[in-house]
C-alpha cells in the first residue's frame, strides 16, 4: 500500500458502491478490489446464497428422517423446505445432475 494510500477514508472514494464496501469491509479491502480488479463490475444476485445452500442440500441429503433433520437444522430450514426442495430438483432434473431448484 502507498503511503497516500493509508490515509484515505470513505469518503475520499469514487463511488458510492465502493464507499459501502468500505463501509462494511474497510477501506483497505475497498483499496484491494480498485486495485485488484480495475474496470470489473460486480454483480451479487440477491438469490446467490440461496441457490448454494438448495444446491448443499441436494448434494447432502440421502432420503433418510435424520438427514433431512440435520440438514434442516444446519441450513436454518424446515423439513419440509427440504423434502420441497429435493423433490423440485429431481422433477426438474430428469436425468441430468446440473440444475439445482431455487
């Protein structure tokens, strides 16, 4: 890090998405990603963590009551939101491993 560097604050940034990342995260990690990854836009879909927890529940779940308990209590989910979602992803894969429900 530049010396001019260490002594910005959030305020000194050049865009309002880059003041909340500071905001939340530094204005070191602000510093990083201007840096790290000039001209790239970042996009974080509001469903993002969604479709990663269906998809560890469907890659976890062997049919039996004590999975689907531990699932549920690991995922913050009730048993039913599990046997749902086990259940549209094997309708909606027929045959096929890639998509996971939403």
């Amino acid at each position: 890090m530049e010396i001019w560097e260490k002594s910005l604050t959030i305020e000194d940034l050049p865009s309002e998405d880059l003041k909340i990342v500071a905001d939340l995260y530094g204005v070191e990690f602000a510093l990083k990603l201007m840096n790290d990854l000039p001209g790239v836009i970042i996009n974080v879909p509001s469903n993002a963590l969604k479709k990663i927890r269906n998809r560890y529940i469907c890659r976890n779940y062997d049919g039996s009551k004590k999975s689907r308990m531990t699932l549920a209590l690991e995922c913050d989910v009730t048993e039913g939101y599990i046997k749902r979602i086990v259940w549209l992803n094997k309708r909606n894969n027929e045959g096929s491993d890639e998509k996971i429900a939403s």
